[in-house]
C-alpha cells in the first residue's frame, strides 16, 4: 500500500508542534541526540517517528523529525525540519 502521507505529515506535524513549547536552551540540550517513537496513526496502521537536533551553524537550531511506515518508506521517509534562531523564534 505504501506510506499514507497524509498521516506521516500529521504525526510529524505534531511532533514540530511539541518543540514550539520548548526553550532555545532545550534545544541545544538535544543537539546528538535521537527520538525514537513507534506510533498508531489515526488510520490503525504503525509508524515509527525519528526526532533529533542539529546545529545549523550560526547558533541556529534544525530539529528534524521523519516518519516512516516500517516497510519501504524506512529507506525513505516523510521528512519534516525547523529552524529556531537564539531569540526562540523560528525561520519562515
């Protein structure tokens, strides 16, 4: 059947809406360090949810989250990213 984007999107969506609560000083804290969550999405179907930091350069924060249905889209995912600057605000 292969990967429901729509689904993917929503959980990654989610994921990014958590880090909006956290602190820029949160996030450095998380830089080399990996997430990994098995997840039922609203279709029944399991996914497997892979969140980390990286540094941007700058002092600017990626967060990245990609989602994959544990078959082929392991190789690959839906992948969605952010950028926080220092001040906590994000890149358009």
């Amino acid at each position: 059947m292969g990967l429901n984007k729509e689904t993917a999107a929503r959980l990654a969506d989610a994921r990014l809406a958590e880090w909006h609560r956290v602190s820029y000083g949160e996030w450095r804290a998380l830089l080399d360090d990996k997430d990994i969550r098995q997840i039922v999405g609203e279709d029944g179907e399991r996914y497997t949810v892979v969140s980390y930091a990286l540094d941007d350069g700058d002092e600017r924060i990626r967060m990245v989250v990609a989602v994959d249905d544990r078959g082929g889209s392991a190789f690959v995912p839906l992948v969605r990213d952010e950028i926080m600057m220092p001040d906590g605000t994000f890149v358009e």
